[in-house]
C-alpha cells in the first residue's frame, strides 16, 4: 500500500510539472503522431483490400480449380470436366432444374489508365448466363447484359472509371479482339466491382483457346462442400481442387496483402525507432529539469521504484494523445479513399484493430523513450544531484 500511495504521489507531482516542459513533449506528441499516421495509412492498404475481397463470400459457394494452379487464371478445365462437375452430388439446382455451376473463362489483357495514361494487365473473365443469378447483388447502372455469340463486354464500375474506353457505348480492343461496351454494374463495392465480363464461349473462341480456368458452383447449402469436395477430388477423370469461396479469395490476395503490410510495418518500425529516441531525449530532459525534487523525494525515503513508475507514466501519456491523433488524421484523411495497384480499386479502410494496432505501438514507443531515463532517475545519487541543482 505504501508503494502504491509513493508511486501516486510521485506522479502527480511530475504531471504537475509537465506544462513547464510543454515544448519537448510536443516534439515526442507529434512524432508518435506521425508514426502511427503512417503506418495505419499504409496498414489500411491491405485493410482495405482484405475487406472489399471478403464482401459476398459465401459458405454455400466453391471454386473448383486445376490442381497445383498457383492462380485461378492459369488453369485449364476441359468442358468434358465442366459437365462432371455440374453434376458432381450437392450442387444446387436453379428454378429451371439446371445446375448452377458457372465455368469461368479468363484471359489477362492491357488497359489503358485514365489518370496517366500508362498500361496494366487485367483479368477479362468469359462467364455464362447464371452469373447474375448466382451474384444476386450486382445491378446493372447503366446498359445491359452482354449477348451470346457477339463480341459485347460488361464491366464493373470501378473498371470504367478507372481504365480508358471501358464507359459505356465504348469500343475497346483486347488482343487484337474489338469489344462493345454495353453494360456498367455495380455490386455493393465488392471487388467484382473491377471485372470485364463477357459470354464464356465467345471469349473462347475469340482468343482461340478450349479449356475453362475455373468453375464456381452453387452448393444446396454449405454443409455440402464436403460431399461435393470429396466427390470430384476422388474421381480419377479429374485433376481438380475445391475451395470454399471465401478461403480462395483470401488465397488469391494473400501475397499482395503479406507485399502491402510488409511496407507498412517496415516503414513505420524505421520511423518508429526514430520517435524512441525523440522519446528518449524528452525524458532524459525531463529528469534533468527534475534532479532536485528527485533527489528531495529520495532523500525523506521515497523508493526508486516510485521513481522509475512515475518517469514512465509521464512517458506513456505523453505518447498516447500522439496516437490519437495519428489515428484521427489517418481515418480523416485516407478512410474511405480508393486507391488503386495492379488492375484493381478499393477504399482505405481505417479499422478498430488498426487504430487499437497504433496505440499498442505507441505505448511501446512511450514505455521505451521512458524506460532509460527512469532507470537513470531512480539511480541519481542524492547528494550529486543537491550539488548540482
């Protein structure tokens, strides 16, 4: 109780002082700001890409792939393969009894950028006629859907606004192919929302290919993947593997989300260690300007230990008001903001856990800036410090 009851009184006493060593603290304030400002800003990156990935996963879907494709657009799925698929037991039935298994066609090919005018390659997906069924929450904000048989597209409206001669009524060449626009969708800010589509067999056949990349299949419920799964993995006419919707998806961001935190921790860990010692600095002073009353407190019998808590405290609510801030400037300034890489758009997004994922480094900033100087208060010889203020 005693200790507690020193420990209180010795940190009142350094708060007290604080205003008199407003300046330096303002230094550490607002580097822990920055730091934590940047790094949820570039964490919110993959944060964002995460959560606009996730959007309309399904526990009822599957997506069958080639076995040992590193990606789904690398694959190849025979028509023969498609019909056994289609049938393979749990694949739910449509209103007019037809299994609702969609081969999906992709061929990568080269946009143009609005915004610099430079290229980038983008998947342009050949899809069947179930796809808007078995994506009940794409709609259509212009246009139509494509037709079969004639070189029309369809794309998301992120795509159009992002890549030249994708609005609608455009013509754009792909490969040497010329496609019409004839449709925008939108589909609740998934990231559906970047894709070309057009009829499966006519991108087949315009791009003289013969052999589908993937099949997504509609479950009767989810406790049948396990039965579909097992059905098309232990026939001996394929050479498949299925995934639930949701663990494909995380699979097909997964190296680009690892590349984006990747960044955000190493940039934010140099400027992190940068705050430390500005932390560090802070207190050291803050212990010079408080060597008499420290060595006052010493000498009528308050423990170091007081000492030590009470350095650190002052350390740690110096930092923390640093990350609120930084969280608050992040949130304003990137929440919600698209960002677009490699073919795709998404918004920032400035999560709890990123903001909580601040102030833990924060903290741990203020805990290590204080940590050296408290050690060195607590060990200041009484009689030297007297003399020496």
């Amino acid at each position: 109780m005693k200790a507690i009851t020193e420990v209180l009184a010795v940190t009142w006493m350094s708060l007290s002082a604080l205003p008199q060593r407003i300046g330096a603290s303002l230094v550490t304030l607002i580097g822990v700001a920055c730091v934590v400002g940047v790094l949820i800003s570039l964490l919110a990156i993959g944060a964002g890409l995460s959560q606009t990935v996730g959007l309309h996963t399904r526990a009822d879907r599957a997506i069958v792939m080639s076995s040992g494709s590193a990606a789904a657009y690398l694959g190849s799925i025979s028509p023969s393969a498609v019909s056994i698929i289609s049938e393979a037991p749990g694949v739910k039935q449509d209103a007019q009894g037809r299994p609702m298994a969609e081969p999906i066609a992709t061929v990568i090919v080269e946009v143009t950028k609005k915004r610099d005018g430079g290229s980038t390659n983008v998947p342009f997906e050949g899809v069947g006629p179930q796809v808007l069924e078995m994506s009940p929450t794409m709609k259509f904000v212009a246009g139509r859907m494509f037709r079969p048989a004639v070189h029309e597209l369809i794309v998301g409206r992120a795509a159009s606004a992002q890549f030249r001669n994708l609005g609608l009524g455009d013509r754009i060449s792909l490969r040497g192919v010329d496609w019409t626009v004839v449709g925008v969708f939108a589909d609740e800010g998934a990231i559906s929302e970047n894709a070309l589509m057009a009829d499966a067999s006519t991108v087949l056949q315009a791009f003289d290919r013969n052999a589908y990349q993937m099949v997504a299949v509609q479950l009767a419920s989810p406790s049948a993947f396990a039965t579909f799964r097992d059905s098309l993995t232990t026939n001996p006419q394929l050479s498949v593997e299925v995934k639930r919707d949701a663990d494909y998806r995380r699979q097909q961001i997964g190296q680009l989300t690892n590349v984006l935190n990747f960044i955000g921790y190493f940039v934010g860990g140099v400027m992190a260690l940068g705050a430390v010692f500005g932390a560090v600095n802070t207190m050291y002073s803050a212990v010079d300007a408080r060597a008499r009353e420290i060595a006052t407190l010493r000498a009528i019998g308050f423990g170091g230990l007081s000492v030590v808590v009470s350095v650190l405290i002052e350390s740690l609510l110096v930092a923390l008001p640093g990350a609120l801030v930084g969280a608050a400037a992040a949130w304003v300034l990137f929440n919600g903001h698209r960002f677009s890489s490699v073919g795709l758009s998404f918004p920032l997004a400035v999560t709890p856990g990123l903001v909580w994922l601040g102030v833990i480094w924060a903290l741990a900033i203020g805990f290590l800036g204080g940590l050296a100087p408290s050690i060195r208060a607590a060990r200041l010889p009484v009689a030297e410090a007297l003399r020496a203020t």
